[in-house]
C-alpha cells in the first residue's frame, strides 16, 4: 500500500500589481505579475501531487488568483484579513513585509487545514449582482461627497447639476441592470418575496436574493451567519460582556439591511421588536442590528419556502434574536 504524498502548501500575499509566493512556510519566495497571464503561467511550473493554495481576501485584487487555482482544479484558501492579523499575533511574528506574510499565510494554511473549507466559486449571477450594488454604492458616495463640496462653489452650478444629474442616471441605470439580472436567472419571485417586508427595498432585496442563491443553505443561522450577522459571544470567569457581530459577509449587505431597519423600525409590524429592545438594554444601533438580524431571517424563510410574506405572523415572535 503506497502512501499519499504529504500536500504542499501556498501562501500568496496579494497586492494591486504583484503577488509573492512562498512554497511552504520556510521555502522559497517568488514575485510574479498580478495578471492572469502570469498567473497562468505560474501555475503551469507547480509540481505534481496535492496543493493546498491560500491567500488573503482583498476586495478585487484576488479576484484573478482565485479564478485561474480553481480552474486549475486546486483547493484555495481565502484568509480574512483580520484573522490573519491575530494568527501573526499568536505566532510572534514581528515584521510585515510581503514575502513574511506569504510564508505566514503558508503556515495558516498548513496548521489550520482541517478547520479551513476551500473556496467554491458562486452563481455567476450573484457574483454580478453584488459588484453591480458595489459599485453603485460607491457612485452614490461619490455623488455626496461632489454635491456636498461643489454646492456652494460660484460659477458651476449648471455644471455641478449637469455632473450629478448624470450620476443619478448612472445609478438608476446600474439598478435597471440589477434587476434584469434577477429576471434572467429566474430570481425575480424571491426579489419580490423579500420586497413585501416592511423597510427592504429593491436593492436590499436583490442583495439577499443574490446571497441567498449563493450556497445551500440548510438553515437560518448558517444564512445569518455567513451576512456577518452572528453574535459572537465574550465570556471569562463570571464577566459575560454583551457579544459582539462576526462582521465576515458583505460589508454592503450589512449596510443595506441596517438600512432596511431604519425604515422598518417604526412601522406596526416591527416597532414592538424594536421597542422591546430598546427595553432590554439595547442601543438604538444594536437595536437596529437586532432587528436587521430578524429581518434577514424572515427573508431567509420566504425565499426557502418559496412564501409570501404575511406581516401578522410575526405578532407571536419573541423578543430574542
């Protein structure tokens, strides 16, 4: 009986132009071009037998790695970044250059393994859907910030209107886009679904929708869970401090939901959830963070049954999220 070759593990640092590459936690340290290209050929000179490949997710950068390993056929990694930060913590490593943490990232992948599940990649819809909702969040941010330092500039304010028209459009258009997006992928139903809540609007809901199409998710808690929504609990002798959230999905489905919140707060349906927070002790954030848990879990709930939403069956819900 032949043994199994012992896997070689890969830490890949990522930045905008470059990517280091260390070949194991003490082995050699290769820069290459962040490009598919040289990413391609890369890969072509890595040795035969099991790799384990792992890198740090950095919004865009990573985004040509990830999908030229998985072509590939190699299992990858993707290391958030806070977590990578307490692991060089734990582990006494001082310096911060790139080559260090592509060696330390060859050392999370090889001691931390078999706690770590490889990346898959999602529907090419959802992958769609939030880069659109990226993007134009950060056009509207941008829109602010011209509006608010061009406002009171003399001699352009057709200019300045003409500008911000414009980007208006643009918004308008990126959501048009959104929403055909979801009719060709036959999500339209569960985008309507989650619109009948009170405070989720269309964009809010198409991002659940495209969350939602993003995995199977058995239940609500693993739904939750994977927004950043879950509370991780802090506990030591007998200090229990209130637990704080995981924060490891989508920035921007977070805000779009804590948006969601706001306007749901003082409706019928959702003012007494929000009030009997405010009555346990809550801040008016965490209330609203509570209640945006709550609102993805009824969202969860349509979608996975394929319901309507019915506001009288959240009366007998308890406080407790």
């Amino acid at each position: 009986m032949t043994s199994q070759p012992s896997p070689i593990h890969i830490g890949i640092d990522v930045s905008k132009a470059s990517l280091d590459i260390a070949l194991g936690e003490h082995g050699p340290v290769q820069r290459i071009d962040n490009t598919p290209l040289a990413i391609r050929a890369w890969l072509r000179t890595l040795p035969s037998g099991p790799l384990h490949i792992g890198c740090e997710a950095t919004g865009t950068y990573h985004l040509a790695l990830r999908d030229a390993v998985i072509k590939a056929g190699h299992p990858l990694y993707l290391i958030d970044g806070y977590r990578l930060s307490r692991y060089r913590g734990a582990t006494s490593v001082r310096a911060k250059t790139d080559p260090i943490d592509a060696r330390l990232i060859a050392r999370y992948v090889a001691k931390e393994g078999t706690h770590l599940r490889p990346y898959t990649l999602p529907p090419e819809a959802t992958q769609r859907v939030q880069q659109l909702l990226r993007r134009r969040a950060t056009l509207v941010r941008t829109a602010v910030i011209l509006r608010q330092s061009l406002s009171d500039l003399p001699g352009f304010k057709r200019e300045v209107r003409a500008l911000l028209a414009r980007a208006d459009r643009l918004a308008q258009q990126i959501q048009a886009q959104i929403v055909e997006k979801l009719k060709a992928s036959d999500w339209i139903d569960d985008h309507r679904r989650c619109q009948g809540i009170e405070g989720v609007g269309p964009l809010t809901a198409a991002a659940l929708c495209a969350t939602f199409h993003r995995g199977a998710f058995t239940r609500a808690d693993a739904f939750i869970a994977y927004l950043g929504l879950d509370v991780c609990v802090r506990q030591s002798g007998n200090q229990h401090a209130r637990g704080t959230l995981s924060k490891k999905g989508d920035p921007e489905l977070r805000r779009l939901l804590h948006n969601a919140a706001m306007a749901a707060s003082p409706s019928d349906t959702w003012k007494p959830t929000y009030q009997a927070f405010i009555a346990r002790g809550f801040s008016r954030t965490q209330a609203l963070v509570a209640l945006a848990r709550k609102i993805a879990r009824v969202a969860f709930s349509l979608m996975k049954t394929g319901t309507q939403y019915q506001p009288g069956g959240l009366k007998n819900t308890c406080a407790q999220t």
